[in-house]
C-alpha cells in the first residue's frame, strides 16, 4: 500500500467569532478564531489535494482576510492547479468546494447524497442553509459533471492505494472524510466533522450540524479508523498552522 504525507495549506484568516460557533451551546462568552484550509495528499508519484478553497472572485466578494488564491499557494510547493488529477472535495460548501474551477484538468471526488442535495434538492436553496453556499458553485459543478470529470461516490470508498473517502454526515448532508496511509500508521482530514481538535477531543460538534445522531456516529468511525487521536485532523483549527513544521509559507506538513 502506498504512503503519503499530508500537508495542511491555510488560505485565508484568522477570523474571530464567539466561541459557541466552533463548540456547540457552550463558550458563549468566550472568542475564538479560526482560519480556512485546504489540503494535500502527496508522495512522489501521486498528488491528490482535498478540497478546493475559493477562488480570488468568492474572497474578494466576502472580503476574506489575508487570502491567498490556492493556485498561488500550490506553487510555492511546486504543484500546478491546472495539472492536479484528483481533487476530493469533502462536502459543497462555499469555503471548501468555491475554488473547484481553479483546477480545470481534475477528477473531482464527492458524495453522491451531498451532490444530489446541493444540486437537485429544493430543500438546499432555504435560508437557513445560504450560510453554506455560494451562488456560483450549481454553475461550476454542472460543467465538471457535464465534461465527465465528476465521480460520485457512495458510502466508503478507496481511490487511490492508501486513499480512502469515508462518509462521515453530521455536518452536512453527506461529508466525506479522508484516510490517508502515512509512515505514523493511518490519519483521516476529518475537514469539517470537526472544525477544532477540541471537537474531536471532546467529543463535542460545532454549532454548524445538520444531523447531531449522525455526527456522533461519524466521530466514532473516524476515531476508530486513525492509528491514534492526534492523527484526525479538523477542518479549520489555526493549530494546524501553529504546531506543525512549516514547509512554505502558510503551508504545514501534518503527517
Ligand atoms: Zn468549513
């Protein structure tokens, strides 16, 4: 089986809200700040990235902070966006799944529920869940479909050796996290499943849940997959940039 190292690349932030955002229905009066990320699955013969950020378009439009367009960060580590074959996007939001069109020539990995909600379900267009969304992603996703580049998938799957997608819902309709086979034994991007190592650590979600049966089961897959704890990454802790070696700026290795 193959081995990969994981590198955690931050393209916007910090950003500051309370901080019963990121712990569900406690630290109301308590601040927290979080960053976005993306990620990157490589050894010398394969590169898969795990989602797509956003595009310079959707940054400028939400005034995000000290962005820096995914295309730009991947050169500083010497990968061209417009040659990525494979990009597994974890779930459609527009934090995660707005920089898709930054990478024209990939294969894009998602769950099949979470594709048809997002795409085919009138319930995905209320309100409450535009915090989620961006208007021009039905567009992009469309023509990744239509150009034959969309694989959906259902339930746990490997797409690569020592790749696995793993359906984890909870904080969207159907996320999907990764295992990923490393020389430390097995990590999981648990993306958004988690946004804080506290989450997983303590066994709390975030506010942002969709389903609160389904998130306890898909923590304790998770947990149960990796080799050990500190091997489950979340999705937007800035310990992710603090407590990793830094391999370009902005860009930590994981694993
Ligand atoms: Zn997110």
């Amino acid at each position: 089986m193959q081995q990969y190292e994981i590198y955690a690349v931050k393209y916007a932030g910090p950003f500051t809200s309370s901080g019963a955002f990121i712990m569900w229905m406690k630290d109301w009066d308590q601040t927290v700040e979080r960053n976005y990320y993306f990620w990157v699955i490589r050894n010398s013969s394969t590169t898969i990235i795990v989602d797509a950020g956003v595009s310079p378009e959707i940054a400028k439009q939400r005034g995000l902070n000290n962005y820096i367009s995914p295309q730009e960060a991947l050169k500083t580590i010497d990968i061209d966006a417009k040659s990525v074959k494979h990009v597994i996007l974890t779930h459609i939001h527009w934090d995660h799944a707005g920089g898709i069109g930054l990478f024209p020539n990939a294969t894009v990995y998602v769950q099949n529920q979470e594709y048809k909600f997002w795409m085919k379900d009138s319930i995905a267009r209320s309100s409450a869940f535009s915090f989620f969304w961006d208007d021009v992603l039905p567009a992009e996703l469309e023509s990744i479909e239509t150009s034959g580049r969309l694989k959906l998938i259902d339930g746990d799957r490997h797409i690569n050796s020592g790749v696995e997608c793993l359906l984890a819902p909870g904080h969207s309709v159907a996320l999907q996290a990764v295992a990923v086979n490393t020389p430390q034994g097995t990590a999981v991007i648990g993306s958004d499943c988690g946004h804080f190592f506290a989450n997983y650590k303590q066994e709390w979600p975030s506010s942002l849940i969709v389903d609160l049966p389904g998130w306890i089961s898909s923590f304790q897959k998770l947990r149960a997959k990796v080799s050990s704890a500190e091997l489950l990454f979340p999705g937007h802790d800035p310990l992710m940039s603090k407590n990793y070696p830094e391999i370009a700026e902005g860009i930590t290795k994981l694993v």
